[in-house]
C-alpha cells in the first residue's frame, strides 16, 4: 500500500496530493469543470452521470443490491460489497505500523491518524479538529443543536442516528445482542460488551496514578476524580458538588424529600433503587449469593465474600504492625488503614470519612433515612440487617450468649460483656 509520502502528484489549485497522475487528472475536474448533471429533487449538481444516480436514490430509497446471506440492501455495490466482508471476515486493508486490519480502506485511513495525529477536519465554530469527517459533523451539531433524527413513535429528536436507534428499542423491547455465556440480551453492543467482563472478569481500564483496574471507562474516570478532586456535578439548591451525576440526583432527594422508588409488596417507598432491591429480599427471605464450599447464603455479595475467607487456609499477606494473617492483598491494605488513620471514602453530603466503601455506604442511610429491613412481628424498621437479626431475638426469646460463670443468658453479646463485670473477685467465690 502507498505511504502519505509516495504521494507525488499534488494538485496545484488546493495542494491535495496523490500517488497516480491519472487520479490527480480526475480531482482536478472538481475545480475546474461544470457540474453539468443536477438532480431534479433538490437541485444538487455532479461531474458524472452515474454519480447523479446513485445520489438519486437517497430521495427515492431505492437499494437494488442485496446480501446473500443476510438479505440487507445497499443503494451502491460498493456497499454491499464492504458489507459482505462481515461475513466472511475479510480484512484486506492492513496498517504498516501496528499491523491491525480493518474492512475498508476509509477506516485504514482514518486509524492511520490515530499513529500520525494528523486531524485535517476543524470545526469553524470552536477549532477543535478531528481525524474524521463524521466525527466533526456530529461535533458540530453540539454547537447548532440541530437533531435531525426523529423517533416515529413519540417524536423525540436525537443529534445521532444510532442514539436514534437505541431510543427506538425501548419502545419496541428488542434487544438484538446476547450474551454468549448466560443468554441475557441487550439493547446495545456496547453495554453487551460490558456484561460479558463480569464473566471473563477482564478490566481493561488502568487508573495511570494508582493501578487500580476497572472494566468500564466510565468507571476509570469517576475513579481519577478521586485523584484529582474534581467533582463536577453540582447541587442547584445548596452548591454543594459531586464525582457523579447519580450521586447528586440521590443528594438533591435530601431536599425534595423525593423517594421515587416503591415497593410493590408493602407499598414503602424508598430514596435509591439499591435500597428498595435489599428491603424488597426481606419479603422473598432471597439470598441469591451462595457459598460452593458449604452452601450457605448472604444476601449481599461482599459478605460472601468475607465468608469465604473461613474457608482459606492459607493466608500469605501479613500485617507488620500486628501480624495479623489475610489471604487477599487488597485485604491486608484495608486492614492497615486501621493502623495508619487512613479514611479515603469521604461522605459527599457531610465530609465525613472512612476507612472502608462499606462503611460508607451504611452511613449514607443516615442521611436518606432509608430503613430497608422491617421486622414482620412490629413492623420496626433496621438500617442494616444485622441490627434486625439482633431485635428478632427479643420476639423469639432466643438468647445465644450465655455466661460461663453462672449461666445466665443473654440476647445480645455487648449486654453479656456488660454481666461478665458483675462478676468480681468477691462474687465468684459464691459459685
């Protein structure tokens, strides 16, 4: 394949260069011929006859070549052509730098820039230059807010034909890719693509300051803000800022009072989705995380996770300070902020931190007032489960904890500790 630099012959009135004479002879008819063929429709005028006519066909919709495998139709044989190669897996046009192929000449070229930075399309509004002609065009409908594509079904207009497209399918319910590995189908290949990591567990994103490893960009970028201490997304009601759109939606409710999501069993009504889907397992008693070693469930997967340490044996990472044994890496370091002070999970709302994004979570609670675990005999409600476990046991009259000394026993371990000291010198010698 010719080098940009093999281009010798330039033209002389726009300095566009080319690597055959004969191909200069025929760009060089766009500045000095008469575009003597002009289409009827919309007055738009060619050097060629046959250009006219395939222009002709985007007024008319005539497509007239056709796939033979697929059945989808093309207004020009180069196009089906192009499109036949996604069957057969044909790449024919090869990058001399990097070696990765692709479909078309015109993708050839434009990856070409991504090696070169050469970006030969600016947008006369703001100067910002693209590799691609598409790209800028869609730039630039950022600055006209034109949307030119409009859904037939509610008449929403979008900027982008495939933004379009997406939008379509809520209203239809296809959802035309599926997961290899466990058959779940989605509205788009890119959010497909996503799923399929958490099966594969591939996280291709890297934080350039820490390492630390994400499957998504999206989630990259949230991270590096931890880095950077940019936030934003701000609250028009206090000015108060965020990392993340979802975060302020959920602080902004702190002052609407807003809880969107209910449940249908109840009729309770909580801030965020995530706390409707944990109260929602009080009423199924579902804990869909099981262990594969004893079968035991949790209703979060973070606690099954801490269960399967009971399970280790082998723990290598120790800690220096207290030589306390773990099995995982990432567990010895959330154990040494314990000895360091170290807090870096800071509540967006009031400032306070923590060592660990549990914790965190939990006292998120505190400020939406969310209690997802209701007691079926009083209808008392717990911010977390465990508390609810605890308040159970005054209903059963269950009392786990008993006293070794005289036998007593008690539903709640702090109020044993709290007997134990009832015991002094003077009293044992009564047992």
């Amino acid at each position: 394949m010719p080098k940009s630099e093999d281009k010798v012959f330039c033209c002389d009135i726009c300095g566009r260069g080319f690597s055959e004479k004969a191909r200069l002879k025929q760009h060089v008819r766009i500045h000095t011929e008469e575009k003597q063929y002009t289409c009827e429709i919309c007055s738009k005028s060619f050097l060629e006859k046959g250009n006219l006519k395939i222009h002709v066909r985007s007024h008319t919709g005539e497509k007239p070549y056709s796939c033979d495998v697929c059945g989808v139709s093309f207004s020009q044989k180069s196009g089906l052509n192009t499109h036949k190669r996604l069957h057969t897996g044909e790449k024919p046009y090869s990058c001399v730098v990097c070696g990765k192929s692709y479909t078309t000449k015109q993708n050839l070229t434009i990856h070409i820039r991504s090696h070169s930075g050469e970006k030969p399309y600016s947008c006369d509004v703001c100067g910002m230059s693209f590799a691609d002609m598409a790209f800028m065009k869609k730039h630039i409908r950022t600055h006209t807010g034109e949307k030119p594509y409009s859904c037939g079904v509610c008449g929403m207009s979008f900027a982008l034909l495939s933004t379009m497209k997406n939008h379509v399918r809520t209203h239809t319910g296809e959802k035309p890719y599926t997961c290899d590995v466990c058959g779940t189908s989605f509205t788009q290949r890119k959010t497909m693509k996503k799923h399929i990591r958490t099966h594969t567990g591939e996280k291709p994103y890297s934080c350039v300051i820490c390492g630390k490893l994400y499957t998504t960009k999206e989630n990259l970028t949230i991270h590096t803000r931890s880095h950077t201490g940019e936030k934003p997304y701000a609250c028009d009601v206090c000015g108060k800022s965020f990392t993340q759109t979802r975060t302020m939606q959920q602080h902004i409710r702190t002052h609407t009072g807003d809880k969107p999501y209910n449940c249908e069993v109840c009729g309770k009504f909580y801030n965020t989705k995530e706390y409707l889907t944990i109260h929602i397992q009080s009423h199924t008693e579902a804990e869909p995380y099981s262990c594969e070693i004893c079968s035991k469930s949790f209703i979060e997967s973070g606690k099954l996770a801490k269960h399967m340490q009971s399970h280790i044996v082998d723990k290598p990472y120790n800690c220096e300070v207290c030589a306390t044994f773990f099995m995982q890496k990432s567990s010895l370091t959330s154990h040494m902020k314990m000895h360091t002070g170290e807090k870096p999970y800071s509540c967006e709302i009031c400032s306070k931190s923590f060592s660990k994004s549990g914790k965190l979570t939990k006292h998120m609670q505190s400020h939406t007032g969310d209690k997802p675990y209701d007691c079926e005999v009083c209808a008392t409600s717990f911010t977390q489960k465990s508390s609810l476990n605890r308040h159970m046991k005054m209903h059963t009259g269950e009392k786990p904890y008993s006293c070794k000394v005289c036998g007593k026993s008690f539903w709640e371990k702090n109020k044993l500790n709290k007997h134990i000291e009832t015991h002094t010198e003077e009293n044992l010698n009564a047992y």
